[in-house]
C-alpha cells in the first residue's frame, strides 16, 4: 500500500525539523571550529595547540557527519517531490511507513538494505 498524504505530511514534518537543527549544528560547529583556528597564533605551547587541534578535528568530524545526513535528508525531500519516495531503489516495492519512520532517508526495503549489507561486507573481507 503506497503512503497516504498524511503519512507523507507526517515524514515531511519530521524530515524538515531535523533539517532545522542540523543546520543549527553545524553553524555551530563549523564556527567554533573556526574561532579555535583563530587562537592557534596566540596559543602559548604545544601541548596548548595540541588540545586545541584536536576539539576542532572533533568539531569538524562531527560536522561532516552532521553534512551527510543534511545531504541525505535534503534527498529524501526531493524524491517525495518526484513521487519516487518510499520506493526501494533495488527492488522497487513500497519501504513500510514504519521503516521510514525510524529512518526517512532509507532508499531500500530491509530485504535489499540487509543484501547490499551482506555484500559490502563480503568485499571488505
């Protein structure tokens, strides 16, 4: 069964908040990052400098996971704009609201999710 418009709207919804508080994040993190870069000059010994490299090493990695899921979000929006969302892109049966739910951005059903899985898996030995 295809997804109603109040399941949608529902997705939608959530989709769209957590998109708010990504961006949030990493304007956040991005800009404590840069702030941290910013004292490098007047950081007074190495083992200063040192800590201070690594929170904006943590900051940054933190962000670019916070950047991907932005990217995949923002995805997941457009295929629902296109009509191809929730619709597994290996199989192309319908992916359960419940599913969904608890992952918007799934771009398979779990049968095809566990399989590409399997198979990453496999190559990496």
């Amino acid at each position: 069964m295809a997804l109603s418009e109040q399941q949608i709207a529902e997705l939608l919804e959530g989709m769209r908040r957590r998109l708010g508080l990504l961006e949030e994040e990493i304007s956040r993190k991005l800009g404590d990052s840069a702030e941290e870069l910013a004292t490098f000059d007047r950081v007074g010994d190495a083992g200063d400098l040192a800590q201070a490299v690594a929170s904006s090493e943590i900051d940054l990695s933190e962000a670019s996971r916070d950047i991907e899921e932005w990217r995949n979000l923002r995805a997941a929006i457009r295929r629902v704009d296109e009509g191809n969302y929730g619709i597994c892109v290996d199989c192309g049966v319908e992916i359960p609201f419940q599913r969904l739910k608890v992952q918007p951005v799934a771009l398979r059903c779990i049968d095809c999710q566990e399989r590409t899985e399997r198979a990453a898996e496999a190559l990496r030995g």
